[in-house]
C-alpha cells in the first residue's frame, strides 16, 4: 500500500470516527469538532505525539482565555479590540507560515471564534470551547492509531526534508493578505455572531489559502473550491435524506473524504493544488452541519443553505478582490516589499 494510499485511509477513518463521537454524543456544535478534526488529519508529515498534542491544547486553552479577555475590550473599545485582534491573527499567520505548521489554522479559528462568541453570549464560549477540545483531541488520537494500524515507512536519510524556509519578507506579506481577508468578516461577524459564526471558520479557511495562492488563479481555487464544497454537500444531504441515521451520516462522510482526500494526498491527478480540495472538504463541513441542526430545529433548510452558500460566495470573492487588489499595490511599488514572488 503506497503512502498516499495510507493518508486517504487515515482521513476518511478519523472523520468517520469523529463523526460517530461528534454526533453520537450529542456534542454541541458537532460539525466544529469535526472540522477541526479534519484540518489535524490533513496536517502531512508524522502523527502529532501525545505530548506534544497536549501542549497544543495548553495552547488552545489560553487563546480561548485570551479571547474571553478581549469580549469586554471589543464590547467597551472596539476599535482597539479590532487592532489588537489583527495583530494577533498577522502574528500567528507568521508563525505558521515561517514554520510550516498546518495547525496554525486550529489557533486562529480559537482566536476568532471565541470573542465573537463571547460577544453574543459567555455560555456559547463554553460550548465553543468544548467543541474545539474535543475535535482536537480527536484528530490527534484517531492520528495516532491509524498511523499505527497504516504506518508510513521511514524516508531515506537522503530523501528526508524539512519544511522549506520562507523568508522573513515573504511570510510577512502572505500573512498580511490573510489577515487583511480575515479581520473584516470578523468585524461583520461581531454586528450578528449567530449569523456570521459559520462564515468566521469558512474566512479562516480562505485567508490560509490565499497565503499559498497565486494571484492569477486565485479567483479560480478560492471561490471554485467553495463552489465544490458546497457541490459535495448537496450530494452528501441528499444521500443523507434517503436514509437518515448516524452510520450513513458516517458513511457518506467517509465518501466525501475519500473522494478529496484522494486529490489532497496526490493520489489522483487534479488540475488544483491539495489546498483547493482541503477547502472544499472543510466547507462540506461548515455547510452541512448547521444544515443538519436547521433540520433538527424545524427550519427551512433549503432557505438556510442558500443563504450560507452565498454568504461563502461573497466571501470568497471578496478574498479574491483581496488577493488581486494587493498584489497590484506590490506590483506598483518602486521596490517590491519582497524580492520571491507568490
């Protein structure tokens, strides 16, 4: 079995897994928990360790003290709230571009997450909070054991590579243009947190995207890869209405993930980069869940979903705007504000 083969398996197996505990246990906002299980078992390379996993979750924990903190200073003073809040996002963007750390993106939707939702209501940080918990743990264990049921063998010490540097200029610009997609939908988000929850994960998304994509075809992977996660959804709710229970929840959950994840790990020829597929995963995802609690809640979820898909839409296109606005600025410049070009 080759490795891409093993990576597919992997996903498709810790979702269903995070499905089944997500939504068997009746976890609030069970699609959250999923989502961030998902962006853990996307992450490449080797599992997570167990102590390494737990300082991660020290990590979460601040963040979403820190972000209890910043309610009352966006409440009371919202501009320097909206400040501080984008310097935060530009820094934890940075790290993760200098790094190479995929799992930036669980620290930043932490970050946005919780004072919108603090803003709206302090029980909703609780239930917030428990659901990036446990969609983290998830990922990390169900990593763990299927890296030891599907273990990857160990690369040759010639083939072993670390993560490509990046320099200072370059990780300062792509995350600039990830915050500036960022910050506005999370201003909007604070006028209607129940509205525009959803949208904040969706933008988080799309900001770590733009930072890899290129400005030609930028418009083409951020507002495509939208349009096809909300494609596979509507294929999986309709799968879903046929018979609706939990495994086929489950099953059809598994599809979707083997069928991108395919694409994400290389193990079909795609058109699009992994990132395009990794989005369209992650905006099933945002859109079927709260479609599933519509349903659960005597709402029209056809409205909704409409109404979401063009909210995501918007947002991609804005990003895309963005993206095109900015690197026009740079092209402009008497010196480039970097000299390797994205």
């Amino acid at each position: 079995m080759e490795q891409a083969d093993k990576a597919v398996l992997r996903l498709a197996i810790g979702l269903a897994l995070a499905v089944l505990v997500a939504y068997g246990l009746a976890l609030p906002m069970p699609f959250v928990a999923c989502l961030l299980a998902v962006m853990v078992l996307c992450k490449p390379g080797p599992p997570i360790p167990m102590f390494k996993g737990a300082a991660i979750a020290l990590l979460l924990a601040v963040l979403v003290l820190a972000g209890v903190v910043m309610v009352p200073l966006l409440e009371h003073y919202a501009l320097s709230g909206v400040l501080l809040t984008g310097a935060a996002l530009y820094g934890l963007f940075f790290f993760g571009i200098r790094t190479a750390n995929p799992l930036t993106l669980i620290l930043v939707v932490s970050f946005t997450l919780i004072p919108v939702a603090g803003v709206a209501d302090q029980a909703l940080v609780s239930v917030l909070s428990v659901a990036v918990s446990v969609g983290v743990l998830l990922g990390i264990v169900v990593s763990g054991v299927s890296h030891a049921f599907f273990p990857d063998p160990p690369a040759p010490l010639g083939e072993r590579q670390g993560p490509p540097t990046i320099s200072r200029e370059t990780a300062g610009w792509i995350a600039l243009r990830a915050t500036v997609i960022v910050v506005p939908v999370f201003v909007l988000a604070l006028s209607d947190p129940s509205f525009y929850l959803a949208a904040i994960m969706k933008t988080v998304a799309l900001g770590q995207q733009a930072g890899s994509a290129k400005a030609r075809s930028a418009g083409r992977e951020l507002v495509g890869s939208t349009l096809m996660g909300a494609w596979m959804a509507l294929l999986v709710w309709f799968g879903l209405s046929l018979w609706p229970n939990l495994w086929m929840l489950m099953l059809w959950m598994s599809g979707a993930a083997l069928w991108s994840g395919a694409r994400i790990f290389g193990l079909k020829a795609s058109a699009f980069p992994p990132s395009f597929w990794t989005n369209a995963l992650l905006t099933l995802l945002i859109l079927l869940g709260p479609a599933i609690e519509d349903s659960a809640n005597g709402k029209d979820v056809v409205q909704a979903s409409a109404v979401r898909v063009v909210l995501y839409v918007g947002v991609s296109l804005y990003a895309w705007a963005t993206v095109w606005v900015l690197e026009r600025w740079r092209a402009s410049r008497p010196r480039a504000l970097f000299f390797e070009r994205s």
